[in-house]
C-alpha cells in the first residue's frame, strides 16, 4: 500500500493518548464525536490543519499512557491518513494497526521532513520518499499479518474477510 500526501504538521515527543482524544472534549462515540476531540488540547488547529495534507508526524512515544482506541479512532476519523513517528507506545501502535489507521515508526522521521513537504510512503517496504526534497529513509517493515490487518481496515474487517 502506498500513501502520497503531505505532512500537515510534526508533533513533539510523549504526546499522551489522552491528549490526543481526551475526555473533556468527546461528547460522543460516534466518529464525527470523536474526530471533533482530535488533538483539542494540543493543537486546536488541528483539524483545520488537515487541509494541507493528511500525513502526520509525532516524536517519540506517541500515543503514551491510555489504552484506550479513542486515540487512534479520533485521529483517523479526523482524517489522518497516515501517521509517521519516532516511536509508538506499544498500546496506541497495536490499536492503531487494529482500527485500521496506516502508522509506520521511522526512528530519523524528523530528520527528513517539514512541514508541507510531499511524501511518498510505500507500508509494505517502509520506505519513505519525501518528493519534496529529494531524501529518502526508512521505516519499520511490520510484519505480513499487522499489514494485512491495517490495510484491509483493521482487525474486525479483516476477520470479517476471511469468513
């Protein structure tokens, strides 16, 4: 699977599942409750952001502290594409696989993008082309059955599939 888009904003180290989708801000389950909490208290521009692109970048740890699928749903009900990072906690990066949100951790990420530059991110290999720039670098290659169960849209649909 390949994702051509580009980075609408890159985010800090240790962004917190609850600061991505906290409950102050989710009024309801629904994915339009959810999307509207999406990163309220981090960056209330966020969802006017994902006008300029619908790939995101996080630092290390992202998704830390929750084990909570709101974090990850709100991202992807938001819009979020794809979400590039340093680091996941190990919680968000198995429910986001298990949603069916496209991540891939790339360790130098930050090195190699801005803001508003155009990537082209191929999951299956981890490889990151930043069009933009002309760099390149790479990402965790995850293993057949995660990729199978994020890109076919999550673990219920993949299940589903295979009925």
């Amino acid at each position: 699977m390949i994702i051509k888009d580009k980075v609408f904003e890159i985010y800090p180290d240790n962004i917190s599942a609850e600061q991505i989708a906290h409950t102050k801000h989710v009024n309801s389950l629904t994915p339009e409750g959810l999307a509207v909490a999406a990163m309220k208290d981090v960056d209330p521009d966020f969802l006017k952001k994902l006008g300029n692109g619908k790939i995101m970048i996080g630092g290390s740890n992202f998704g830390c502290n929750s084990s909570r699928e709101w974090a990850p749903s709100a991202l992807m009900y938001a819009g979020v594409e794809l979400l590039i990072a340093q680091s996941f906690s190990r919680i968000f990066f198995r429910n986001a696989i298990n949603i069916g949100l496209p991540i891939l951790e790339s360790p130098e990420i930050n090195e190699y993008v801005s803001v508003g530059d155009e990537l082209e991110v191929d999951l299956s290999t981890g490889e990151i082309k930043n069009i933009t720039t002309g760099k390149k670098t790479q990402g965790t290659i995850l293993p057949a059955f995660l990729l199978k169960i994020m890109t076919s849209g999550g673990l219920l649909e993949t299940l589903d599939a295979e009925r």
